[in-house]
C-alpha cells in the first residue's frame, strides 16, 4: 500500500509552548510551568477583557512570534525517514488567514509557510493546504487520499466526519494517554513514527 501521511501544523509540528510562556509574561501573567490551556484559562478569569487578551496572545504566537517557535520533539526525525523512504506527506490545517486581534494584519498562513520552509524544506509546497474550517480540512485529508493523519487535537480524530479509512493517529503527551475507540495509536512522535513506518 502506498502511504500518503497527513499532518496537521500547530501542535502537531510547530512546539508553542516556551512561546506561549514568554509572550504570556510580557502581558504580566505569572507563565512559568503554565501550559497554553492554562494560560489561556488565567487570561480568561479576568472577564471579558481578558478574552481580548487571550486572542492578542494567540495573534502574536501564531503571527509575528511563529519563526520563535522550534519543531516539536521527534518531528524532524519523522520527516528524515518518510524522505529517506520516499513517503510523501502533506500539511493540512485549519488556520485562518488573519487573526481579528492582530493590528499588524500579519498573514497567519504566510508565517506557517515561512516556517515551514525553514525547518521543513522536505515538505513540497504544493503539498501544504491551510483550510477555513475544520469541515474543509476533513475533506481535504479525504480528497487527498491520506492514509493516515496525526493531529493534537483529539475531537479533530474523533469527529463524525473524519474521512473513514485513514488510519487515527493522536500526538499526545505524556505517554500513556488511553487511545480512545477508533485511534490508532496516542503518545508523543516518537511512539507515532513506529506505528508509521515501523522499527
């Protein structure tokens, strides 16, 4: 069978969370040892402004701070092997060209694909596909033939209408999560390069 592996970007491939940390300290939130969801929950319990500062958080992280951010660990290994082996994979994310609270209009997809192109040049361009919704980027991962697609976020796997046939695959950390019905394997890159490609 030949493989065609589908890859979703943010927290799939790029590691936000030393940048989300920092970004989150220049707002003056205590960040240290803080993870995007709780940062994002501290941000939130200050009321409704608090909300304009989580989007300006997210703005500046996913905008101008994208080219901070390093690969996530394991990542770059997976990307060696499927270009040794001649195993084609594509992006596919659901990502919206401008964030509504970045004054700079920074062109979120633009900084994906700079991104993209410094840490990962194996990924052809063509091959890189940034969708408005997540109903587009299902169909996407159906309309390419992915034969398998890894993603952080589980109620992505898990939705109704993921494209049946490819094979589930959840990037979750720590190890040992409980791999819900329908996934194939859950943990961090490492234990998904082994139910990819094996060894």
């Amino acid at each position: 069978m030949r493989l065609l592996i589908g890859l979703d970007f943010d927290n799939t491939l790029v590691d936000y969370t030393d940048l989300f940390r920092s970004e989150a300290a220049a707002l003056g939130l205590a960040a240290a040892g803080l993870d995007k969801t709780r940062i994002r929950d501290a941000l939130r319990a200050r009321g409704p402004a608090g909300e304009i500062e989580w989007q300006r958080l997210q703005a500046r992280v996913y905008g101008p701070g994208l080219g901070q951010a390093p690969m996530m660990a394991g990542a770059g290994d997976f990307l060696h092997r499927c270009q040794v082996a001649g195993v084609p994979v594509a992006v596919v994310s659901h990502k919206s060209r401008f964030a509504a609270q970045d004054s700079r209009g920074t062109d979120l997809r633009e900084a994906a694909c700079n991104w993209l192109a410094q840490h990962c040049p194996g990924i052809a361009t063509d091959r890189v596909y940034f969708e408005g919704d997540r109903g587009s980027k299902l169909r996407r991962i159906a309309t390419l033939g992915c034969t398998h697609f890894v993603d952080d976020l589980l109620e992505v796997l898990t939705d109704p209408a993921f494209p049946a046939g490819v094979v589930r695959l959840w990037l979750a950390d720590p190890p040992g999560r409980i791999c819900p019905a329908g996934i194939a394997a859950a943990g961090p890159w490492p234990r998904l390069v082994q139910a990819i490609l094996g060894g």
